[in-house]
C-alpha cells in the first residue's frame, strides 16, 4: 500500500509531529511506502531519521520563501517562529493553498499512493478532499484543529465542505469523536476512536532515578499560556516542599519572555532545558519523580503517557480526554485539577485564575507526598493495563483497520467533484 502523509507544519517539535513519525515507522513495518508532504521554515532540514521513513523525496512548501509568512502553526504558539490562522486574510489564504496544491499535485503523481492520511481537520485536509475525487482520504484530529475550528470562525464553512467527503476520520477519545461529529456535521460512523501511543523502547524508569529529596518535577510542551505555564510557576512559589521542577520546551514573542522571566525568579528550583529531542526528554522522565500538564486546552497529550511509562506520578487539567483515558487510574497516579472558568477554549476568566492556582498547589503537594513515601507507580496494575492500550504498536493496529475497511469500502474513494478541475 501506498500512503501518501499530510502534515502542514514541521514533522517534528510538536504532538503531530512525533505522531507522524510513528505512523510511518509502524507503515513501514507493515510492508507499506510511504511518502510526505510537510510546511517547514525556509532554512529548516528535515531531520534524517524522518528521511528514512519515505520511499521518496520529502515534498514540503517552504514558508519565508514559497509563501512570504512564517510557518502557519495549528497552534498559536508554537515551539518556533509562526503565525497565526486567525491573523491571515483571504490573498494570505489564498496564496497558502495555491502553494500546497501545487505541491499535492506533484507528490500524488511521483508516489501514486492508494490513500492520503492527512492530519488535523483543517484547511490541508480539506484541500487534499476537493483535489482528489478518486483517491480516499483519511485524516487524524489532534484536538488542535478543533481549537482552530472555533476560533477562525471565517474558515470554517471552508474547512467543513472539504472535510465532508473524508472516507474516515480517527479520534483520540470518545469525546473528541463526539466534537468532530457536532462541528463538522460528520456521520459518526465515519468516525474511529484510534488514539495515540508512546515509544514503549523508549519511554521506561531509569535504574539511575533521582533520589529525593528534592522532588524531580517535569513539564515538557510549549512555553505559552494556553499550556498554562504561567500559572504552574506560580504554584511552585508557594510550594513548601524540596523540589526541583524541569522545563522542557520553547516558544517565542512575549509570552515565552514572561514565562523565562517567571522562572528566573524561582532561582535553581527551576531549570530550563529549552527543547530536547525524544531521547533527551526519554532520559528526564526516566530519572523523574513526577510530570506536570496544566493545560487549558488537549486531545491526548502523548506526553502523559511517555511520562507514566517512564514511572511519573501526574498531575494534569481535568480536560474530557485526559478524564476518559486515566479515569481508572488512582490518585497516587494521577491528580486532576479542574479547569478554572474559560472565558475562551484557552484563556481562564482573571477572577478565577488563583482558585487555579490554589488548586496546582492541592494537586502537587499531594503528589510530592506520594513520592516521599515512595509510592511505586510501575507496581500500579491499573496504569500497566492502560500502558499496553497505547503502545504505537496497539495503536496502529486500529489505524490500519481504518486503512483496510477504507481501501475495500465500495466508498473508500468518495465521489467528489473538484471546482474549476482543481482543489481551488
């Protein structure tokens, strides 16, 4: 079989990206070929290891180059330089499909792929669904579409008639499939809930753990607000206990100089490793007590899952989908902290953010005496059960039952007619 993958940003450094990968990775064991379309910065090199994953050429559109803006992020901020969909008029739209459809076309006739994965529900995706009539078109929702869905309310017609004739979609939880099937009016049998998995080689205890005291803490993701970032450091400052919290991850503009700045003053409690690689991060698990997410807005944060693999206790936002996934877990675990009031999908209400904040202190007070008391969380027979659903091996077992019902469905390649004879 030939896949033909869609990714509009870089193919690493963000969820989507180590995701792909492992698509691939697994594709390729599989005995399937795979190809890739990707956006990336005008000087960015596709890292080798991605490289060897495609039977043929990477084909990307360079941004700051085929396209004059930065890199259009799925998420508003982003690990490095982007911009915003909700800041592009209609000739930057424009101009953003006329460059990916011109790539499209070439990838399509140098691969011939049987099926097109593309991901996020969004204007890629739709693109690729008005372009190609007779080739199926499959795409992952990575929860960042959906936040992008409600907040350009100007692209969403756009991206709802291009994302009707998918063949099928994949989820990662219950509840986001029940959010695809409300926003973009799709048949729910269209719908399969896949998930995502973690590198179980890769993700395991260190026989070299720290040995508290102090408590070895990590948050690895973006430096923004909308990973409520700030709102953790300012839970650690009333933290009594010896502790040292690692932050792994980038960002840029002035929300990431807040947040450097925030952490400066916590002094050597706080240490700032900038991004690291999958290994690196593997490694800081590894020897870690616990891994905190104060996230506002997730589908299924893969790193919750390499962090408990990696013998963390958590503590995480109670978000529909982390509450689905780890709900049988026991709090020696996992803590869930409630959301503050939102006043939009990522941004809390300034009257509730310091019951947010209280409520982060609760969460890891209860989580460093866990660890003080030397709670094993590999002993947890619970998280050993949840572990083996999301392994990237158990995972694409269920894509590629996607794969296979999509290629022999009489509707694997729905009808579609292109406008004008192109995608545009």
């Amino acid at each position: 079989m030939n896949i033909l993958h869609l990714l509009s940003q870089r193919p690493d450094s963000t969820g989507s990206g180590v995701y792909v990968q492992a698509v691939m990775a697994k594709a390729v064991e599989h005995g399937y070929s795979n190809a890739l379309v990707a956006g990336i910065p005008q000087s960015y090199c596709v890292p080798e290891t991605v490289r060897e994953l495609c039977a043929v050429d990477i084909l990307a559109v360079r941004f700051e180059q085929d396209i004059s803006f930065p890199i259009v992020g799925m998420s508003d901020v982003m690990p490095y330089t982007s911009t915003c969909f909700s800041d592009l008029g209609a000739p930057q739209i424009a101009r953003y499909e006329q460059c990916f459809e011109q790539i499209l076309q070439k990838a399509v006739e140098k691969h011939a792929p049987d099926i097109i994965h593309a991901n996020h529900l969004w204007l890629l995706t739709a693109l690729a669904c008005r372009m190609f009539p007779d080739i199926p078109v499959v795409a992952s929702c990575h929860g960042s579409d959906l936040r992008q869905f409600r907040q350009c309310p100007h692209l969403r017609d756009r991206v709802r008639a291009g994302c009707a004739g998918l063949a099928a979609v994949m989820a990662l939880s219950c509840e986001q499939k029940e959010t695809i099937v409300r926003l973009y009016g799709l048949d729910r049998d269209k719908v399969a809930v896949t998930g995502a998995g973690f590198k179980e080689t890769l993700f395991v205890p260190s026989s070299q753990r720290f040995r508290p005291p102090p408590v070895h803490m990590v948050y690895a993701g973006k430096l923004s607000r909308a990973k409520g970032v700030p709102w953790l450091l300012r839970a650690c400052r009333r933290l009594d206990h010896d502790f040292v919290l690692h932050v792994a991850g980038s960002g840029c503009g002035q929300e990431e100089q807040d947040i450097q700045a925030l952490a400066a003053s916590l002094g050597d409690r706080v240490v700032m490793h900038g991004a690291l690689s999958q290994q690196q991060l593997a490694g800081l698990l590894g020897r870690s007590h616990m891994f905190v997410l104060p996230s506002f807005f997730e589908g299924l944060p893969l790193v919750l899952l390499e962090a408990l693999a990696s013998g963390c206790s958590l503590v995480a936002t109670d978000l529909p989908g982390i509450a689905e996934i780890f709900k049988e877990l026991p709090p020696q675990v996992i803590r869930r902290v409630p959301l503050p009031r939102m006043q939009s999908v990522d941004s809390p209400y300034p009257e509730h953010e310091e019951d947010f904040v209280q409520a982060l202190v609760r969460a890891l007070d209860h989580q460093m005496a866990v660890v003080r008391a030397g709670y094993d969380v590999q002993a947890c027979g619970e998280a050993r059960k949840l572990l083996e659903r999301f392994t990237w091996s158990g995972v694409f077992e269920r894509i590629n039952a996607v794969y296979q019902r999509v290629m022999k469905s009489d509707n694997g390649a729905c009808k579609r007619t292109p406008v004008n004879g192109s995608g545009r």
